[in-house]
C-alpha cells in the first residue's frame, strides 16, 4: 500500500513538518521570510535548478502565508508535502 497521505488524513492544526519544492533557486537569505524553513538546491538531469523549503509550519495558516509569498515572488510550486 502507498503510504502518501489521502487529504482526508491530513491534520495541520497543529505544528506539522512539511517539504515544498519550487522552480528556481531560493536565497537561503529567505529563510526568515518563508518562516524560518532551511532551504537547499539541487539540479535535475536536464539542468531546471529547484529549491526545497524543509521544516516546521506551526499551523495552516503559516503554510498558506508562505504559499503565498511564493506565489507573489512568482514561483512555480512543484509540490508540497507532509514529511
């Protein structure tokens, strides 16, 4: 059985640890403006540079405040997901 979560399962009233990933390359600067998620690179087979934001949201709330600013540095989000 495949054990990525059905939306029904997910619960993130709560502190939850997520990954999000997007198009392009991140500042690891923007850490404190994306709430304080590490960021790291990496580079796919055909050279598309993408960044994952790594940690914990605290509800959300804060996970849809960062989609936001994401979205307004216009970025292309790729996924986000529980961790």
């Amino acid at each position: 059985m495949d054990s990525t979560n059905s939306i029904s399962d997910i619960n993130i009233s709560r502190p939850a640890k997520i990954i999000i990933e997007v198009n392009g390359l991140l500042d690891e600067n923007l850490s404190d403006v994306l709430g304080g998620l590490n960021i790291r690179h990496s580079t796919t087979t055909d050279n598309v540079s993408i960044s994952y934001l790594e940690g914990t949201v605290k509800d959300q709330a804060a996970l849809v405040g960062i989609i936001n600013t994401l979205f307004n540095m216009r970025l292309s989000l790729i996924s986000v997901r529980l961790h």
